[in-house]
C-alpha cells in the first residue's frame, strides 16, 4: 500500500459517516467503527480527510458494500484514481477474497456514478425512491466482478 494511504482509521472513518449522513465530522467524535467495516484515505497536509472510501456489509466470500466520501477541496488526480483502484481491488479481491462489491449512488451524485464506472462497476439496476434523507431520490446499484476487474495484478 502506498504509504500515504491510511487504513482503518478512526477520522477517516468517521468523516465518512459524517458525509454520507450530511452532517458535521465533529457530530462523531465519540463515536467508534464496527468491526464490520474497512476504510481507505488519506489526509491533505492539513490534516483533513481528501477521500475516503468505506466497505461494510460483507457476505464472506461473496459480496460487499462499497462508499466514498470526498473533501471537495481535495484534488483527485488520474494518479490518485489508479491508486485508489488497486488499492481496493487488492483488498476486495485478494486479501478478502469476495466475488463482487456494490455500490449504491444516488441518482443526482453524477461525479461519483463516473468514477465508479471508471473502475469497472457496471449498472444492475435502479431502485425508485431507495434514498430518502435528506431527500427522496433514486438508488443506482452498481456491481464489480472480480473476473472484470481490470485492476486486479496481471491484467
């Protein structure tokens, strides 16, 4: 792993939670991650979060729930994209071993829809009004296979 990448830590993981719930990072400041998460960043020099990528919900063997969260004053390089891809890929696929991971991104989060696509997840499906906080809106369901991934060594 690249050294400046962070795993599994703590500001990072609640940053996360904070942007995906639209609410303020400090709100989970007491809070602790579950043993049932993974989280990927990295810190700016000013040691706020740039990304964070968060995966939960696994089915051993089978399947995982992937989120990211994005400090809109970070930059996000071509580089930092190949990075991140074989980062993830690597965890997902070799460390944990699973067969897939989904994504679910809300229809309007046109930035987020790219770079997942980017990476090899393809559409499976739109679920009608699967969101509903902080407004009602649809859920794109996206999956990456560990036979299509291109980030996977040797491909």
């Amino acid at each position: 792993m690249t050294p400046d990448f962070k795993i599994n830590d703590l500001g990072l993981l609640r940053y996360g939670k904070a942007v995906l719930e639209g609410k303020n990072p400090q709100d989970f400041a007491n809070s602790f991650p579950s043993d049932q998460f993974v989280c990927f960043g990295q810190y700016n020099e000013e040691k706020m979060p740039l990304w964070v990528i968060t995966l939960h919900s696994f089915q051993k063997n089978h399947d995982c729930l992937l989120e990211m969260a994005f400090n809109k004053k970070g930059l996000f390089s071509a580089q930092l994209f190949k990075k991140i891809g074989y980062v993830i890929a690597d965890y997902m696929f070799n460390q944990a071993n699973l067969l897939r991971c989904t994504a679910e991104i809300r229809a309007s989060n046109y930035k987020s829809l790219r770079l997942v696509k980017a990476w090899g997840f393809v559409l499976e499906g739109i679920k009608k009004h699967g969101f509903v906080s902080p407004k009602i809106e649809d859920m794109h369901i996206l999956g990456l296979y560990k036979e299509n991934c291109i980030w996977l060594s040797g491909r």
